[in-house]
C-alpha cells in the first residue's frame, strides 16, 4: 500500500476544494472523489487525481480507495441529511475492504446540543465513526461564513432582516479549518480532536447588522427574534460557539471585505 495517499471525499464543495488546496505539497498523492464525470479546473485540481463515484449510490468507492491510506470526509448535503448515513456507511465498508489506516471526519460544533435534524445525522455519522473499527480523527468546527452569508440574502428579500435575539455565532473559515484537517490526516489517528472556532464570537443580529452595512448601501434593520423551543434554547445557550477553541484568524468582517472587493 502506498501509505502517502490520501482521497478526500466532497472534493468539489467549498471545504474539500481548500483541503485540496493545503494538501498539496505536504508529500502526499492527492486523490479526489468526485460525481462529476469530468475533473473541474481551478488551483485545487492540478496535480490531483480525480475520480468517478458516488458514496450514496456506492458506485466507484473500490477503485477511488486503492492504495489510500488516509480519507478526509468532507462529503454531506445538509438538503437531504438522510442520505448522509447510507453514505457514510458505504464508505466505511470500501474503507474497510481497502486497508485505509485512518479516516478523518469533519463535524459541527453543538451536534450533540442543539436538537436540529441534519445535526442529528452528523451525530450519527460520529457514532459510526467511532464504532467503525478504523483509525478516526473527527473534528468539529464553527460554522463558516458563507452559510451565513447565504441564508442573509434569503433573508434580505423582507422588509426587514429577522434574525435570532441573543444568539451568539463564531464563524471559521473553511480555509483555516482545511488546514487543521490536513494535519490531522499526516498524523496518527486521535479519535475526538480539540474543536475549532473563528477568533470572534458576537450576536447574530450583529453580524446580520455588518453583512447589511457590508451590502445594502440603503438602510435596513434588522429585526430580532426569539426562537421558540429547544432549538433556539439551545442557540441562545451558546451551543454554536466554541469560547475555549477560538482558534482560526479570519473574522466576519474580513470576509465581508473579501466578498465586497
């Protein structure tokens, strides 16, 4: 087995195109597990080796994982989480079959806390991890700016910008989180890693209230509400946040900077 071959799984979406870009020139071959029938372009896809398959419909798995000795997972459609579990375990099978050593997970920060359904399913996946017989490392990070971003300009369509009173919010950027995956993956197997947060923490409505300053010339307001039930309970306690592992570098506001460039 070539122990310096690592897949990374999701290659194409926002995570796995940085894990591509920081595993080059760590000394190992960087293999990429793709649906698309045809390697895209960009800085993440010289030099690495793409291939066809896909986890839910485990076709491809077998080929992709000959000769690996390391997976990072960054595969998962919050969209349909359902079809997370069927394809983890399909992964963890060919896993199996083709002697991979260690398999790193990337997770969410309050999966374990906060009561919503596709954190239920990376919960799950966790479990499956740990009870799978490999070498894991799984990590859990704060949640990245561009999924706050997103759902901002949903909610920018009303007439004023609701937003979850008194919920705190650390965002990361996945080039930050990236980094940590790949060491993790040169490394040997830790199970459970220390999390891993942006360097901020402020009030939703706050970093609504700078993405508006950012991209709305004309005046908005944002409108703060409380959420009902045991999820927004558990937003209001902090669950998204990680105070003790603000360790990225990049801040909201330097993403906002980015963006509007």
């Amino acid at each position: 087995m070539n122990e310096r071959t690592l897949l990374v799984t999701g290659a194409t979406g926002v995570l796995g195109r940085e894990v591509l870009r920081r595993a080059h020139g760590t000394g190992l071959t960087v293999r990429a597990l793709t649906r698309r029938t045809t390697p895209p372009d960009g800085p993440d896809a010289s030099g690495t080796e793409w291939h066809t398959g896909d986890l839910l419909a485990n076709v491809g798995l077998d080929a992709a994982l000959i000769g690996v000795d390391t997976v990072i997972h960054c595969a998962s459609d919050p969209r349909r989480p359902k079809d997370d579990l069927p394809a983890f375990r399909h992964l963890l099978d060919a896993a199996h079959r083709a002697g991979v050593r260690h398999l790193v997970n990337i997770s969410i920060v309050g999966v374990d806390k906060v009561p919503l359904a596709y954190y239920r399913v990376k919960l799950e996946v966790e479990r499956l991890l740990a009870a799978s017989g490999l070498g894991w490392s799984n990590l859990r990070a704060t949640q990245f700016p561009a999924l706050l971003d997103g759902m901002l300009s949903t909610l920018a369509r009303l007439p004023v910008l609701p937003m979850p009173a008194d919920t705190p919010c650390q965002p990361v950027h996945p080039a930050e989180v990236a980094d940590r995956l790949v060491t993790l993956a040169l490394g040997q197997p830790v199970g459970h890693a220390p999390e891993f947060g942006g360097p901020e923490i402020h009030p939703a409505t706050d970093l609504a209230a700078g993405w508006l300053r950012a991209t709305h010339p004309r005046r908005r307001r944002v409108l703060p509400i409380r959420l009902p039930g045991r999820v927004g309970a558990a937003l209001r306690q902090g669950h998204l946040t990680t105070p003790a592992h603000a360790d990225g570098t990049a801040t909201w506001a330097d993403y906002l900077a980015t963006r509007t460039s």
